[in-house]
C-alpha cells in the first residue's frame, strides 16, 4: 500500500540536511551553551549561527530573534507580555475570531484577568478588512494580534496594511507566522510588524523548538524565569539541537522558497483538478483565488458525509489528512473557522483539510483523488441524508 502524507500544516517531516545538523549536538557538542569551557563555546557558536540563519529567513537582525518551546509558548508570551508591560495604557486587545487556538485560549485567559477582547469577523473567505481593524483601535487598545496565514483555510491577510493602521495609531502589531514562513515571503522590514511567532517543526525543522521575533527596542517582561538565557529573556537551558536544526531549516526554506510555493501550488491545484472533476457536490472553504491562500492548502467539504469518516477511511488507505484543524481533533463540535467563514454546520462537518508539501508527488495525488472519489461514493451510499435537500 501506497503512504501518502498530505498533513503538512500539522506538522513535517524534519528533512535529512536537518537531521545531520543537529546530531552532533546531541552527542559531541552537547555542552551547556552557558559554560565557559570549549564545548560550551562550541554550542554556544551552533546557537549563533541558528539565529542569524532564522532572522535572515524573516529580513531581522539576529538580536531579535528570541528561541521559545514552540510556536505557541511565543504567542503566549507576546500577548501576556504586552498586556503587562502597557497595563498603565490601556487593557484592549484586537485579534480576529479565525485565530490558532495558541492565541484565542491566551485571550481567553487574558480576559479573565481583566483585559478586554475584540474579536474581528472575517469574511466568506476569511479575510480581515483593514477598515473593520480601523474602526476597533481605541486609546487604550495595546496590542493588534492577526496571524498571518491561516492553518484551516489558507487565507493570507494583507499583513502590512493592517499592520500600518496600528502603527499610525500608535499600537504594536503581532502576527503568529506559524503557517506562514517558509511557505510566503515574510519581511519584517516591508511588513513593518514588531512581533513575529515560529515555529520550526511546520518548516522541515524538529518539533519543540520555535521563535518570537521582537522589534529591537520594545521590552516586554519574560514569560520564563530563571537563568540568563536569550539575553536573559527567555530562561532555561537552550534545546541546542533543536534551535541548530531550526536554524538549518530557516535556511533550507529561504534557499528554497520559489521552488517550494511552485512545487506546492501545482499539486495543490491538480488535486482540486482532480476533485472538481470527481466528486459532485462539494464545496471550496477558504480563497478560491488560490495566490491568495497558503501554496499547499485545500480544504474541502463534502455534502452528506462526515469528514471524520472519510478521515478514518482514507487512513485505511495509507493516506494522512486532516478534519477543520488537527488541534481541534478530539473536542466536538465543528472548526471555530469555518463557522466564522459562515459554512453550514452540514457543510463544516464534512470538511476535510488537505496540504502538501515538498515530499508529495503527482502519483501521490493521482493515488489520493482515486481513493477519495471511492470513499466518497461509498459512503454517500451509506449515507441516510444522501441527496436530502438543506445538506
Ligand atoms: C502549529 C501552529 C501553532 C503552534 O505551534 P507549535 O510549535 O506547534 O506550538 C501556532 N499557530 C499556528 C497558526 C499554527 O499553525
């Protein structure tokens, strides 16, 4: 049986030039980063060199880059840390209602604690309107926080224009990147913003190890206390190997950045090719103006049927997808995005989310849209609502 990985956006594959990297940390350069002895300095060198590799994959100097747990313990630390350091200015915060859950349960726990939340609507097609962002700015909102690129549906916001009306009000602006390196180009100059959250195990990298990018100038209280570490930001024994083979991905996915958003967006297209052709009856979530979505994203919905059916199926097969959000497996209801897209609970929860990468295949794809059109017939058949009107 084929095996067919199209489960990019919840994790990757750490790739073998980054694997080779970092092993030697593991067992030669294992000294403590902090040590003044030889192998400390050795490490200590491997860190450097990872940050500078980061920063450059974002346009940002290396002092900037801050090394963290993951993608989400950054977002977690800009959004309480802001929340401090501004509390004499104001307690109101801007995000959107289609953020990861890394940010929306941190605002959650943030307004118990006295903040003010407005969660920005999205359109059909999960765009933020830089005018809806306008009118919520007030005196004494501290922080605008709207991720890049969506994991569920693959928007891509106009980052730098809603990152300049904050600006000319005085406001700083967060965007999680999580999704977003290594699959667009991000500049932190051009899109002026001045935090920035990664994640190294979506680009190749391993997992537990990410980064927040905070513009030189701005402090913000740790998240983490303890020893000196990261500019004594940032406390706790580096993860040495980890950030070595984050740093060595950040330079794979700069390198190689046209080459994987043309090989991405062919399969893409070509499976939903081959889907549209297929299947009747199904519905695209997310920008149907695919240079406006994530390059590997496709996220359909399949009427009559339950995605998490065809999930289960299409795992029989050898074959890695995922329903609304990998996150969000394992607690009911349906995908907090694509009822903020307005999807039709029938419609939500058939959805299937797709994304490829650079290990996928064109036989890969011909393998999946066999397979699925299979399932999907199959359990049509089965399906007591099959044909009813109002699914
Ligand atoms: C995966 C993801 C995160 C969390 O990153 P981890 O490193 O897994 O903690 C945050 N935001 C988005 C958009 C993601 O896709």
């Amino acid at each position: 049986m084929r095996e067919v990985y199209l489960d990019y956006s919840a994790t990757t594959p750490v790739k073998e030039e980054v694997v080779n990297e970092m092993i030697p940390y593991y067992t030669q350069l294992f000294g403590n980063p902090s040590s003044l002895y030889a192998p400390g300095l050795a490490a200590k060198a491997g860190l450097d060199k990872a940050r500078t590799q980061v920063a450059e994959l974002i346009n940002a100097e290396p002092g900037e880059i801050f090394f963290t747990s993951c993608g989400t313990e950054a977002d977690n630390w800009v959004l309480e840390g802001v929340a401090d350091a501004l509390k004499k200015k104001g307690n109101h915060i801007i995000t959107t209602n289609i953020e990861h859950h890394a940010i929306l349960h941190t605002c959650q726990y943030l307004e118990k604690h006295g903040m003010e939340v407005t969660y920005l609507e999205v359109d059909g097609e999960g765009f933020v309107s830089v005018e809806d962002l306008e009118k919520a700015l007030r005196d004494d909102t501290v922080l605008v926080s709207i991720m890049m690129v969506n994991n569920e549906i693959g928007t891509i916001q106009p980052i730098k224009e809603l990152a300049a009306v904050a600006k000319k009000r005085g406001v700083y602006f967060h965007t999680d990147a999580v999704q977003a390196i290594g699959n667009v180009p991000v500049d932190v100059k051009d899109l002026d913003v001045d935090f920035i959250s990664m994640s190294a195990h979506k680009i190749y990298g391993p997992k537990g190890i990410g980064a927040l990018y905070k513009r030189k100038g701005i402090t913000i209280p740790n998240f983490i206390h303890g020893g000196a570490q990261e500019k004594k930001k940032r406390a706790g024994t580096e993860n040495s190997a980890g950030i070595v083979g984050f740093g060595k991905a950040a330079e794979l996915a700069k390198a190689g950045l046209d080459k994987h958003i043309a090989h991405s967006s062919e399969l893409r297209a070509y499976l939903w090719e081959r889907i549209e052709k297929d299947i009747p009856n199904i519905r695209l979530n997310g920008p149907a103006d695919f240079t406006k979505r994530h390059p590997g994203n496709l996220n359909v919905s399949f009427d009559y049927i339950e995605g998490e059916a065809i999930l289960l199926r299409l795992d029989a097969y050898g074959i890695c997808v995922s329903t609304g959000s990998a996150c969000s497996s394992g607690s009911l209801g349906t995908s907090h995005v694509l009822d903020a897209i307005k999807v039709p609970v029938t419609k939500a929860n058939g959805a299937i989310r797709f994304t490829v990468g650079d290990f996928t295949t064109k036989e890969d794809i011909d393998y999946v849209a066999d397979s699925l059109k299979k399932i999907v017939e199959l359990l049509r058949e089965m399906s007591p609502v099959n044909g009813m009107e109002g699914w």
